[in-house]
C-alpha cells in the first residue's frame, strides 16, 4: 500500500471507531478523529524524514 492509502485507511477506521463508541457526541467523534489523523500524520512524517535520509545515504554511496 502506498503512504497516502495507509494514511486514509488509519483516518477511516479512526472516524468508524469514533461512530461505534456508544454515547460519543458529534463532537467529541471528531475530536476523536482529529486526533487521530494528527497521530497518523506525526507517524507519516517520520517515515518520509526517514525515507529521505536513506535516500541520501543511498546516493552518496552510489556516486563513490
């Protein structure tokens, strides 16, 4: 799966699991899901930060 469908399905299931739980206000669903997709872009970041530097260090092992 690709970054942007990992990210959408963790959203998706965040926003279900907000609906499931019982006596959760409109409100207190979305703040639910907003949080979660903060946790899930905070994650996302990390991968790519990563991603980035292997690729440096892939380059620069390629051009000696």
């Amino acid at each position: 799966m690709t970054k942007v469908v990992k990210l959408a399905s963790l959203t998706a299931a965040a926003l279900i699991g907000a609906t499931v739980i019982g006596g959760c206000t409109d409100t207190t669903a979305r703040e639910m899901a907003q949080q979660a997709l903060d946790a899930a872009k905070g994650a996302q970041s990390c991968c790519d930060a990563n991603t980035e530097r292997l690729d440096r260090m892939y380059q620069k092992i390629m051009s000696k």
